[in-house]
C-alpha cells in the first residue's frame, strides 16, 4: 500500500501538508529525521503513516499522559491498533499491555521515558522487531529548550541496549538553531534528514493588549464567545484560582488546572475540557503540551510566559483543525517580575551543577527579554515571531495580527531618548529599569538618595510618566540603543547604536497607536458552517456516539469534518468519503449515521 492510500484509507485526507510527504518518504528509506513543524502542522502524520507501513512496533516516546490516551484513542478510531504505556496503567494493565504487543497486536505503542528503563519492558523491547523509534517533544532532551525533562537523556541509553538500532525520528514544534543541535548530538542522529517546515501558523491571530484592568478585559473579550472552546493561560496558581472563580460567577462553564490540584482533580478537569463539558479551562503552564483538542477557537494568555517558544507552543494550541482562531496576550510590567521571580527560584529542573544552574538561568532570562520585546513591538508580531525561530517573513504586513491591522503614527522621542540615555551612563551603568525611571522623574525614595542619584544632572529631567518611560525604554532596547543584562538582577547599560543618539545626532521615531482599525477591532470569526441547524445535529450526534464510547467528540470528528458536511450535504458511503477527515474505518463505523442525519434534515428542511 502507497503512502497515499494509507493517508486517505485511515486518516482521511486527500493529500499531505507541506513537509509531511518529505519526511515520510527519507523515513521509508531508512534515515533517522528531525521534524520542527509548528502545533496543528501534523507532525504525527509523518511518524504514524511510515509505522503502519514498516513490518515491525514503532515505539513513540511521549512526555504526557494526556497526549498519549488522545492518539491512541485518535488512532483506534481510524482502525489502527495501538497501546500507551505510562503510569496511569496499573502493574497488571502493563503487564497485559506487554504480552499483546508481544502478539502483535499493536503496530504503535506509546510509551514515558520513565518506562524505557523498566526491566518487564526493557524485557519486551530486546525480543521486539522494532521498526523505529519516534521521540515526540524532541526539545526535551535539551537544557537549552524549554521544557528540558531529564528522562529524555534516557533514551540513548535504552537504544544502545537494543540488539539492532531501530530507525530514530524526532519531531517538536519549538526549536531554536542550538536546540535542534542538541537533539541530534543528544539523540544521536545518523546522518539525519532535518526538515524545518516553517514556524507560521496563518489561521491564527495574535494581539498583545496592556489594559488597566485585567479582569474587565478578559470579560470583554469572552463576551461573544459563549459557544467557543479556549484556553486561559496564567503565570500562578493564585491567578488560576482567581481567574477560574470570576469567569464561573460570570456564567461561564470554566475549569481549572495546576500543580497544586490532586491528580484527580487535575484529570477530571482535563477531561471535562476534552469531552466539551467545560467551555474554557484557566491554567499555569502545567497544562497542554500535547493536548490534542482540535477545536480551542482562542488562547488567552492572562500573564505573559517566560519566553518565546513557551508563548507559541501554548498559542497554538488554538485552531489545530485549521480553522480561524484568536491568541490575545495581557500584559502588564508585574508579568516581567513574576517570571523573573520564576525563574531564579525554579525548583522543577534538576541541575548538574551550580555553573550549569546559572548559565541556563542566564539563558533564561534573556529569553524573557525577547518576551517582552514581543508585547512591546509596534510591528508585526507575527513576523517577530518568526524572526525568533531564524525564519524571515514573506511579508512585512501579515494582515493577521493587531499591529498589521492597526493604524499607526510616528512621533519623534530622540530628546527623550538622550535623556534616558544621559542618565543611565551618568549613574554609572549600574541600575535597572525602576531606578532609572525614579531618577528622571524626580523620585525621592531612599534608594534614589542612599545613591545620591539625586544629585546628578539628569535627575528631576523628564515630566514623562512612568508608563511613558518604560514603553521608550524597551523601545530603544529592541532597537539596540539600550541593553538589558541578563543578570539575576538586571542592569540596563548603554547599547551598541548609544553613540548614534548621543554624539551624531541621529533622531529617533517611535510607532504610537493613531487610530484602531475596525477590521483589528473585530476580533475574526471561525469558519461559519453553511447551515447551523444542521451543524448542531451534527455536534448532537457525534457527541451521542463520544459519550457512548467516552471518548472526546472531536476523536470522532473535528468540528472542521462537521463543517465540511454541512457544506456537501453528503448522500451515500462514496461521497461521505471526500469528507474531510473521514476515512474507510470512520465512513465503515459512522458513516450511516451521520448520512442518516443529513438526509432526515434535509427531508425536514424541504
């Protein structure tokens, strides 16, 4: 069988995604690979399609447990045998899980780190023909990514023990150069095919807003979005808890996840999100990565994140079925100090030592001034995003984000600049951000005087406000007339392009907001079925047979399948078939079903 027809027989696509075909065919050939292919691009294609394919196991190394039960559910559906193992299973489940892949029962297992070094499955994997091995959420084997999980160094020492190395494939969404070179130095990769498919996501829209007031803002924003699923991302487990009870005492069905919660609580919750019994689900970091839903229409990030990769890994969890969806981002300057309090106070990473410690500390917090830049850039954040992950944009103007739709004026700061770059030289190159805005305007707390920062020039200069003097603070770090150390403790210091401001007279022009375009205003709608009734038969349908099979409803269809449905009004089994998403073993398995429905509307309706 081609690798089209099993594309189309179980997954029910008629053709692949860009890169996909690529990677699948250098896989069949026998080379190890390196995928980087942004969230909802498709990445499992390419390890699930060549698995079905070889004659033996392709184990799947996953991170998550919740990633794990998705696929293999996703996978069953579409009539392809496959197991996880983790430790969500019982010893006796293992142990049975074990014996079936020892008769051939499963052509995918997905499998925790953690489990490679258990004797019982080391046991199995030594009498196994294993085809390959695929290592999903490859960044983890990094220090340098960011979301490093020791266990994953693990994974070389379980392929040395195999009697003949399998073929290795390794895929993530978030890679910068040096991480991808670590993955492959790491995971020792034979000459690998690395294919970086582009970190561009064109059905999503990003908007970074700075309101007064948090709380009103998220309100406003949900106001119209009472059928939409989403996620609403927080820095803390306090600003869960709070965020969670406002939204359900506004009515909203919201749902919350964090460490602190018992894995229980945190499991009943996740699946209430997953089978759409909750609307939203409000959540720190410890919730996602893997989560396979594919109708999250938006992602609210309350705080900012820590860094850049962690911000797009968790934006894309919006809009997997390529559908229109929204990433709004609400920043305030106390995200930047509780992330830098985050991350000189990390206890979840396990150091070699303390050199190490402070160097990946440093990394850290360099990458949290990246982070900032993004909520204070005027451009397209779109295209700095891209520019982070080494890519260049097709386009200055993406036309899909707030600052590319959006108005803008230049207004001249240079004398404002000179004064903010006379005072951090006459003060030495020794004061953060804070000290410096007291300097200028004049500020008498202690420090100001303990340092006799009082007494120098540029004291007292500036009638800005503080808001004013941050946002051209960052505005002339981001564009290299200021630097930021990346010290526990930061310091800003003149940049390379100072001398350009203070001794040849160069101006400088800052972006300002002149007026907001109607068109970024209003925040884009998804994809609109052709028929509404007919497309809440459907969703009542399909979560009829989920909760039958209690599975999640979008492991039976995506919203995009049910859509698609509506739009070609399907009569029998071949025409069911040129559905997107819908493949032989759906069509065989729901297929009357679902025409059942569309005829008996359509007699209703005519």
């Amino acid at each position: 069988m081609m690798t089209h027809e099993i594309l189309k027989q179980y997954f029910g696509y008629d053709s692949f995604r860009d890169g996909q075909e690529e990677l699948i065919s250098s896989t069949l050939n026998g080379q190890d690979c390196l995928g980087v292919m942004p969230t909802g691009a498709g990445k499992s294609i390419c390890f699930q399609v060549p698995a079905l394919l070889f004659s033996g196991i392709t184990l799947v190394i996953s991170p998550l447990i919740s990633l794990m039960k998705d696929q293999v559910n996703t996978l069953t559906q579409s009539g392809i045998k496959a197991a996880f193992i983790n430790s969500s299973l019982s010893d006796r489940q293992t142990h049975m899980a074990i014996e079936n892949a020892k008769n051939g029962q499963y052509k995918i297992i997905y499998v925790a780190p953690e489990r490679l070094e258990s004797p019982e499955f080391l046991s199995f994997a030594m009498q196994a023909q294993i085809s390959m091995l695929t290592v999903d959420e490859a960044h983890c084997v990094s220090q340098w990514g960011q979301d490093f999980r020791p266990s994953y160094l693990k994974i070389i020492e379980f392929l040395d023990k195999l009697p003949t190395r399998p073929i290795v494939s390794a895929y993530t969404a978030t890679a910068t150069q040096q991480v991808r070179e670590d993955i492959v130095r790491l995971l020792q990769l034979r000459s690998p095919k690395i294919l970086v498919t582009g970190f561009d996501r064109k059905n999503l829209y990003f908007k970074v807003e700075k309101p007064d007031n948090k709380e009103a803002a998220l309100l406003s924003y949900l106001s119209d979005k009472t059928n939409s699923s989403g996620i609403v991302y927080c820095a803390t487990r306090k600003a869960v808890e709070e965020v969670c009870q406002k939204l359900t005492q506004n009515g909203y069905a919201a749902s919350r996840y964090h460490a602190g919660l018992s894995d229980k609580e945190r499991h009943d919750n996740q699946e209430d999100f997953l089978h759409d019994r909750v609307q939203i689900m409000v959540a720190t970091n410890a919730f996602g990565m893997g989560i396979d839903k594919s109708n999250v229409s938006f992602v609210i990030h309350y705080n900012m994140p820590k860094n850049i990769e962690s911000y797009y890994q968790e934006a894309g969890r919006a809009g997997r079925d390529g559908e229109p969806a929204n990433c709004l981002l609400l920043y305030s300057g106390q995200d930047y100090r509780t992330q830098l309090f985050l991350i000189d106070n990390n206890n979840d990473v396990e150091y070699p030592d303390y050199e190490t410690e402070e160097t990946l500390k440093r990394q850290d917090r360099k990458r949290l001034m990246d982070m900032t830049s993004y909520c204070h850039t005027f451009d397209c954040l779109r295209g700095y995003i891209l520019r982070y992950f080494g890519e260049i944009p097709e386009e200055e103007n993406c036309g899909n984000c707030y600052n590319c739709l959006t108005i803008f004026e230049k207004t001249d700061i240079t004398i404002d600049a000179q004064k903010i770059l006379s005072c951090v030289i006459k003060s030495g190159e020794r004061y953060g951000v804070n000290t410096i805005i007291d300097t200028l305007r004049g500020s008498k707390n202690e420090k100001i005087i303990r340092f006799n920062l009082h007494k120098i020039s540029t004291y007292n200069i500036s009638t800005l406000s503080d808001k004013n003097l941050r946002d051209i603070i960052n505005h002339l770090v981001y564009h290299e007339f200021l630097y930021v150390t990346d010290d526990k403790f930061p310091i800003l210091k003149r940049g390379k392009r100072a001398a350009e401001v203070l001794r040849q007279g160069a101006a400088i022009n800052m972006t300002l907001v002149k007026e907001e375009n109607k068109k970024a205003a209003k925040k884009p709608l998804r994809n609109e079925p052709v028929n509404n009734d007919l497309f809440n038969k459907l969703k009542e349908l399909r979560m009829h047979i989920a909760n039958e099979q209690k599975v999640p409803a979008f492991v039976i269809f995506p919203d995009s399948a049910l859509v698609d449905m509506c739009a070609k009004l399907p009569s029998n089994n071949k025409e069911f078939l040129t559905v997107s998403g819908v493949g032989e073993a759906k069509l065989v398995k729901y297929g009357q079903q679902f025409l059942e429905a569309i005829a008996n509307f359509a007699d209703t309706k005519y």
